[in-house]
C-alpha cells in the first residue's frame, strides 16, 4: 500500500531572490514541500525553500497526527542554515511497517541568520568600524496612558550598524524628547504621559557610553498619550 500524507505548508510567495532585487525572508518566501523518495520507497522527505534575499536558520520540525510513522512523533529542534535562494532536506520520514499506509502533518520554525559583526580585522582596518551610522528601532509608535510609566529600555528594540551594514554588537542608546512636553515626561530611559497629546523622541545610540560627538542615525519613535 502507497503511504498517504498531509502536510501543513505555507504559502509560497510569488517574489523570489532570483529577480535580482533584496526579497526579505517571511513566511511568504520560506516554504516547504514534501515529495516521495526515489526508488520506489515509502520514504516521505520534507523540503524548504528559502527564496529570499536573506540567509535563514531552521531551528524546529514538529510531526503531528502520526499514524505507523518510524521513531517518535514529536519536535526536534536543531539549526540548519538555508542560504538565500536555496533549499535544504529537513526531515525524512519513514514508515514503522512498509506494508501498511503512513499518515502525519508537519510544521516548522526558523528564524533570519543574524549578520555578522565587525571583526578585529574590520577594526583594524577602519576605525569608524564601531561607529554607529544607522539606528533601527522598532516599534515606532507607542501608545502610553495618562500617568502611566514605561522603561524604552525594555518597550523597544534597538539595534545599531556601522557605515558597512554590519550590526554593532554593544550598543549605548539615548532617548532624546523633541516634541510633547506638555504630554510627556522622559526622565533617562522611562517616559510618563502627561496630558492626552502626542510627543515625538528620537532614539540615539553609540558604541561608548556619554559620547561627546554627535549620534549619527537616529531614530524617531511616535508617542500617543491616552485616557
């Protein structure tokens, strides 16, 4: 008997890293597959595709609804790299008796290739290698209530790269109020909605701490004060 599968596969997106043009990695343009092996065997294996722009990591693949599956049905975790434009075998799977059907559905989850640092080399090279050019904060809208207090250093996230590209890995930030007095209080890294209004501040960040020079690429973060 030919063995039945049913897999859970997302969406495959229509962009791919072959265009030419910088695809990022989402659950559009990271997709799986399953195919019968060769050879006439009950193997099933499990495929993903990686058609962005961007390396990703495969950190998990979880088997469900097992029915005569080899091995245990449950998640491995692990960290596979998928270069962009490329795709990796996963998984196989097999059946515990070949003469009787095989059923399951699978998920997985992966995360982007976090991009390298400067190296000594880099630094050695360069000195403006640890300088910070460009300030990526996310969100970039807050909503804070009227007498409510929130720590930026633990509502945001906040990453810093050099001219290169490449993320710095300490980084020192500065919130800086530029608009909204009158709706918010920022006292170091902790704001206070004031009165209902809306405050603007721009996020700074440096390699050293109390930098004398000025930041380079900051980012500014919108701040809705509410009932």
């Amino acid at each position: 008997m030919r063995s039945l599968s049913v897999a859970t596969v997302l969406v495959v997106g229509l962009a791919s890293a072959a265009s030419g043009q910088s695809v990022r990695a989402s659950n559009q343009t990271v997709t799986t597959r399953l195919e019968q092996s060769h050879g006439g065997s009950l193997e099933q294996v499990i495929y993903v595709s990686n058609r962005s722009s961007e390396n990703i990591l495969l950190t998990s693949i979880r088997l469900m609804d097992c029915e005569n599956v080899q091995g245990s049905c449950a998640s491995r975790r692990f960290k596979t790299k998928v270069s962009a434009g490329s795709t990796a075998l996963v998984h196989r799977v097999r059946p515990r008796d070949p003469d009787r059907g095989m059923s399951f559905r699978y998920t997985f989850t992966w995360e982007p290739e976090a991009p390298e640092g400067p190296s000594a080399k880099d630094v050695a090279r360069d000195e403006t290698a640890l300088e910070v050019d460009t300030v990526l904060v996310s969100p970039k809208v807050i909503d804070i209530k009227v007498g409510e207090t929130l720590d930026l250093g633990q509502l945001l996230s906040i990453r810093a790269q050099n001219a290169a590209g490449q993320p710095l890995p300490r980084v020192f930030f500065y919130p800086k109020l530029e608009l909204g007095e009158a709706f918010l209080l920022l006292e170091n890294s902790k704001i206070t909605g004031l009165a209902v209004g809306t405050a603007a501040l721009t996020i700074g960040a440096s390699s050293a701490p109390n930098p004398v020079a000025p930041r380079k690429g900051a980012s500014q973060v919108l701040i809705n004060v509410i009932p």
